[in-house]
C-alpha cells in the first residue's frame, strides 16, 4: 500500500500510546507512524473485502485513524491561503474516509447477511477466544436478528398453521463458503500447506512473496494470523 500524500503531513507524528488508548493487558503494539497504521487499515480493508467470511475486528486501528482525521480537519480547517497543498490535502483526507468507511461497511453488510451464523459462532466461542465482532457490532447483530425474526413472524409465520410457525435456525442459516478459491500473496514463509482436505498428500510451500490460488478454508489460519493477505 503506498503511503498517501496525506500522511506525509503528519509524517513527524507517531502513533503509539496516544493513539491506542485500550489497555496494555489486552493490546500490545509497536509504536507506528500515522502511514503505517493507515497500511494496516488499507490490508484489512482489502482482506475484509476478499474474504467470504467476517475476519477479527480492527477497532483500534478505526479509532485511531478516526482520531488522525479529526486533527487533519482541524488543522486543514485553520489554513487561511487555499492554495494547490491545502487541496491535496483535502483530496487524500477523502480517501482515507472512503476506505474507513468502506471497510466498516463490509463488515456490517456480511453481518447482515451471515447474522444468524456470526451469533452462533459468537456464542460458541471459548472465553479465551477474542471476538471477531466489536461491542457495536455485537449489539447490531443482536437487534438486525431480531429486527428480522419479528418481521418474519408478523408479516409470514403468524399466518400460518400453529405447527407450521416455528423455524429451524439450522436450516434457514445462512454460510460463507469457506470451500472457495482466493487468489493471497505470501507475507512470511510457510512449509507444509495442505491445500486439498480429501488429500493430505497434497502440500505446497509459500515463499515470502509468492501469489497463489487456493482454497479459503486451507489458508484462512494463516490469514488470521497475517502470514498471508488476499489480493
């Protein structure tokens, strides 16, 4: 991701124990440059949007980009000369909104699609396990779920025989298809990667750098964990 006219602006600033501010015990980060926490929001973006299923939520790095474009338009606000700068400015503090926005906005629409099956993940997950969702997001599933299961029962369900008024959620659930194929570029180096379930003979290795077609459910593991990033 090329660093943004943007944050060249900023270049000086760091972002570290200003810009997170959520407790040391549950996030630990290398201090970053405003460039570089905008990098990380741009491959999750791009992962977010690749990706059939809902990956972990990035509302550290939303919140402090949020916190970066509030300065920015504080500070562009106090330019009293409109000159080409000042435009650019603008222009690269657009993008940088579109991108946030648009990442939020994939979130929320596979939310709205896979909702039954985010709750069901949601609830069967070990304690020790962080969530994939944010609180916000939770608490919008939780009421889109609703929201729906009300409006299938007043519009349909309640029209029906007593013994045709219940729904199997099991049923009616709807999946990401994590058989199918991605197209990922190698961060790190991997050895040993099965890439057919039916046959564990089958292995690749991944070299830093190298492109390859495989199935989602074969790599999701190694994206979770950053040694890959969808492309």
């Amino acid at each position: 991701c090329a660093v943004w006219i943007l944050f060249a602006y900023m270049a000086d600033e760091a972002v570290g124990s200003e810009g997170f501010e959520n407790d040391a015990d549950e996030y630990e980060y290398e201090t970053m440059t405003a460039a570089e926490v905008l990098e990380k929001l741009s491959e999750a973006w791009q992962n977010e949007k690749l990706c059939p299923e809902l990956l972990d939520h990035k509302t550290e790095l939303v919140d402090c980009i949020l916190e970066q474009v509030r300065e920015m338009e504080e500070n562009i606000s106090h330019v009293k000369t409109q000159d080409f700068t000042v435009s650019v400015h603008k222009m690269e503090l657009e993008r940088v909104k579109f991108v946030l926005c648009s990442y939020l906005r994939t979130r929320l629409q596979k939310i709205e699609k896979y909702v039954l099956y985010v709750l069901e993940q949601e609830g069967s997950r070990d304690p020790d396990v962080p969530s994939a969702l944010s609180h916000q997001e939770l608490v919008y599933a939780k009421e889109f779920a609703k929201g729906m299961e009300e409006h299938l029962h007043s519009t349909v369900l309640k029209n029906l025989p007593s013994n045709l008024q219940k729904v199997d959620k099991k049923k009616a659930m709807t999946r990401p298809n994590l058989d199918g194929f991605v197209f990922l570029k190698a961060v790190e180096s991997v050895e040993k990667i099965v890439i057919d379930p039916e046959d564990e003979a089958v292995i690749i290795d991944l070299e830093p750098g190298s492109q390859h077609i495989l199935r989602y459910r074969a790599i999701s593991t190694l994206l979770h964990s950053g040694t890959v990033k969808l492309i």
